[in-house]
C-alpha cells in the first residue's frame, strides 16, 4: 500500500543524497556487449532473448542476471529487461562521471531504457552509492526509479510482500565531506644539514 504523507520525507531524503555528477557520459556511446550460455533472435521483432548467466557491459556499465530481453529502434537505441533466477536478485552497477563513485542497484527485474537514459529497479530493489570501495548510501523499497540524465530517485515501498523494508521505504544516507573545512596545512618540507666530508664504511 502506498503512503502519500511519506512522499515529502523522501523527497528531502533523496535531494539530500543527489549527486554532484551524472553517470559515465562515455557509456552512451560504446557498443552493448552481451554474454550468455544461449540466445535466440526474432528478426521480425528485433528482439534478442539470452538466458543463462547474462552478463551485459557497456562502457563502466555492468548488468547481470538470468535472462536478459534486449530491442533496438530505428534511430539505435537499446532496451533490455533482465530478470534474475528465482530467490535471487539481477545486478547493476556504474561509474560516476569524473569521480570515484559506483552506483549499484538490485532487483527481481532490471529495465534499462537507453533512449531515457533510466533504469528500473523491480521488486525487492535496492540502490546503494559507494565511494571507491566503501558503502556511503543505501536505500531499499518495492520499486526504484534511476534516472541517469536528471539524477532523479523515485522510491515506491509498494506491497509488503515485495519490498525489501516490508513495504516501507529504507534509507540510509551517509554525511557529506565538509568542503567548507579548512584544509590541513602540510607538513613543512624537512631540511638537511650540509656535510662537508664524505665517510665511507663505519666512523673512524
């Protein structure tokens, strides 16, 4: 069931977790690499299906799952639904444009529109930030909205049955570095005492 009075809440919440960068802008123009243990193709569609351990790459853009349903329109966009196997959630992951942070996502479904630039985390989502290595934020609930072009966040807790938080949306959001702080003066530079005679071995 949705909550209409937690729609405020998050939306605070999630202009406090905006990122100062889009995703990887290089991503949208390199080639979808697409592994698989089968695939068929509708020529009619233009619809190729992959099932098997599917893993997607495109650029710093990383997809995977069990089953992967990709199309193309005329003008050259991709779109793909990958779902994961039963009791398991399909994974996503991607750079952030100039810094050292990854967003990665998962859920019971990934839907990647690349004409939107969007991705749509389904049933059991989750969405986390780290920067380098390290967890900074995370929030979970039934249905997640990644817009990459605005950095727009929708969170829906949906049913209880299908959201992480038992239908309720979860956040945790870590704080910002203070980039106001001062920063630490560095150390001065150490100063050597001139010799006027060389030794070799031990003194004599």
């Amino acid at each position: 069931m949705k909550i209409p009075h937690v729609l405020p809440l998050l939306c605070l919440a999630l202009a406090a977790w905006s990122f100062p960068a889009a995703a990887e802008k290089a991503d949208k123009d390199k080639p979808m690499n697409i592994e698989a243990d089968a695939l068929r193709y509708d020529d009619l569609k233009q619809i190729s299906v992959f099932t098997g351990k599917v893993v997607v790459t495109k650029g710093t853009l990383v997809i995977r799952g069990a089953r992967m349903e990709v199309r193309q329109d005329p003008e050259g966009y991709q779109y793909g639904t990958v779902t994961a196997e039963p009791g398991k959630l399909a994974f996503y992951r991607q750079k952030r444009e100039g810094l050292d942070e990854w967003v990665e996502g998962e859920g019971e479904t990934i839907e990647y529109d690349g004409k939107a630039d969007r991705v749509k985390f389904v049933k059991h989502a989750e969405l986390r930030r780290l920067r380098g290595a390290q967890l900074s934020d995370e929030m979970t609930g039934s249905l997640i909205t990644y817009d990459n072009g605005t950095d727009v966040f929708t969170v829906d807790g949906g049913p209880a049955g299908q959201a992480a938080g038992g239908g309720r949306v979860r956040a945790m959001l870590a704080p910002r570095p203070d980039a106001s702080a001062p920063a630490a003066a560095p150390a001065p530079p150490a100063r050597l005492r001139p010799s006027t005679t060389i030794r070799s071995g031990a003194a004599q």
